[in-house]
C-alpha cells in the first residue's frame, strides 16, 4: 500500500507548474478586453487544468508500468513500476482526477456559457488518457509533444481567454504558444532524460526519434522560441518585453541539457522548466495588464 507521501511524489508536481500557467495568460488576454478579472471563472479554469495534470501523471503511470516501461527508470517514484502501488490503484486514481475534471469544467461552462468547449473538454480527457493508455498510444509514436502544445498551450490557454470573454485574441494565442512551447520542452527533458530505457522498450518518443543531440538542441531552441514571440506584439503592448526577464532562467536548464550527459542531472531541470513557465506566464500577463491601464 502506498504511502500518502508516495501518492503526492506520484502526482509529480514538478510539472503541476505548466498547468497554472496557460490559465494565467488566458487571464490577463482576456483582461484587455474588457478590463475585469474574472477570477472565479479563472480558479475553475485552474481547477480543471491541474487536475488533468495529475491525472495525465496518474495515467502515465499506471498505463507505463504494465507495459513495463518503468522496470527500469531513472527519475522520481513510479508508483505502479516500483510496486508501491497496485496497477488497479493507480488507475482508478487517474480516473478520479479525470471525473473531477469533468465535473468543474461542467460548472466553469455552465458560468460561463461557453457550450462549444464542452467537445473541446471531452476531447482533453481522450487525449490524457490515450497519452500512454489504449491499443495505440500516441505518446509511444512521437506525437506526445504535438499533443502537449496543443492542449496544455492553445487549448488551455484560449480556452481560458473565451471562458471569460467568449472570444479570442492575437495576444492570448500567441501566449497559448509561448507557454505551449515551454511544456513541450518540459516534456522533451524528461523525454531525453528516458532516451536509453524508451528505446529499449519500444517507445519512440520524439527525443528518440531526434536522437540524444537533436533532443537537447530542440529543447533549447523551444525556450528560445517561446521567449521572442511575445516580441511580435510590442507595437500595440509594449511591456511585453517584460518576459524577457525569464531568459536568464533559461539559462541553468539549457546549460545542463546541452552538457550534461548523466540522466540523473537532468532530473532538476524539470523542475527548472516549470520555473521558467511560471514566470513566463506571469510576467506576460503582467506585461498585458500594465499596457491596458496605461493606455490612455
């Protein structure tokens, strides 16, 4: 039986950063255009993405070590590969996280009135739970982070933004993209951190398919990317340029990716990235806030 403290490390909160942070720029994107925080429906919104989260980690797990692909991991606890935890467990507590996801997205729709996002929810849990789980799993074919862009950046970052305002705008995709960027690359490091052990097992992640030098280059550029887009719309939001203070917290992680060779040195770098999505998601929400009330 797993201990409560083992079901938390399982949870892996390393990466629950990179929820928060697609709800914080949808926020402030939606904050333009009609100059309200909407905060209640921006705490569902929250709700909804971390849960996801965990459940993706709780799916990701279970559906892993019956397949055997965690026999042999470096890296945080894996409940069901270490026998911590029996498979049954650890998938009936993705489950949870999936129905309670379901049930605050249900309420942050209903406030919200934005019907069409009912599909869109649906269409997340698939895509959580096919991550690594069912017949075909896309995440063994290389598409995990095609995946992960797309639903922990644009879906969750628009989705956000229309919640509140019940449309879309240039700021809060490209947002959505920045911070969509920066998941991927949190899960690139943790990707080429598995390289050996994936291969071995027959789970062609991307960085398996890029090979250990393409990986980390992909994951550096990926920061980089996300960092100079938000440079496009300084014309009309000059204090965007504020996320440029993130770069120097892209600065350990990249470092290490690019030179260390050790799996185990890239384990803090997780954490490092979530970082660096935190504070991009905070100093570009802060760059749309102070550009709305300075203008005149």
């Amino acid at each position: 039986m797993a201990t409560v403290a083992q079901w938390i490390e399982g949870a892996r909160l390393r990466t629950l950063p990179m929820a928060v942070a697609p709800v914080v720029i949808g926020t402030a994107a939606a904050f333009e255009v009609d100059g309200i925080f909407h905060w209640v429906r921006a705490l569902l919104a929250a709700l909804v993405a971390l849960l996801l989260q965990v459940g993706v980690n709780y799916s990701n797990d279970y559906s892993d070590g019956i397949r055997g692909t965690d026999d042999v991991r470096v890296g945080p606890l894996r409940l069901t590969g270490s026998g911590a935890a029996q498979p049954a467990q650890v998938r009936n507590a993705a489950f949870l996280c999936f129905g309670a996801a379901v049930f605050f997205g249900g309420i942050l729709v209903l406030v919200s009135q934005a019907w069409p996002l009912i599909l869109v929810g649906i269409a997340a849990v698939a895509a959580a739970w096919g991550y690594t789980g069912g017949r075909k799993p896309y995440g063994y074919m290389g598409l995990g982070e095609v995946f992960v862009f797309l639903f922990f950046g644009l879906v969750a970052t628009l989705g956000t933004t229309f919640t509140q305002v019940l449309q879309l705008t240039w700021p809060a995709f490209v947002g959505a993209c920045g911070t969509g960027l920066i998941a991927t690359a949190l899960l690139m490091a943790n990707n080429v951190r598995d390289i050996p052990t994936d291969r071995e097992v027959g789970k062609l992640t991307l960085a398996v398919r890029l090979g250990d030098e393409g990986a980390r280059i992909s994951y550096v550029l990926m920061l980089a990317l996300a960092l100079l887009l938000p440079l496009a719309l300084v014309g009309r939001h000059p204090w965007l340029m504020l996320v440029l203070l993130a770069a120097p917290l892209c600065l350990v992680p990249s470092w290490t990716m690019l030179k260390s060779r050790e799996s185990k040195a890239l384990i803090p770098v997780l954490k490092q990235t979530g970082v660096v999505g935190i504070a991009y998601s905070v100093l570009f929400a802060a760059g749309m806030v102070i550009t709305v009330l300075l203008r005149p």
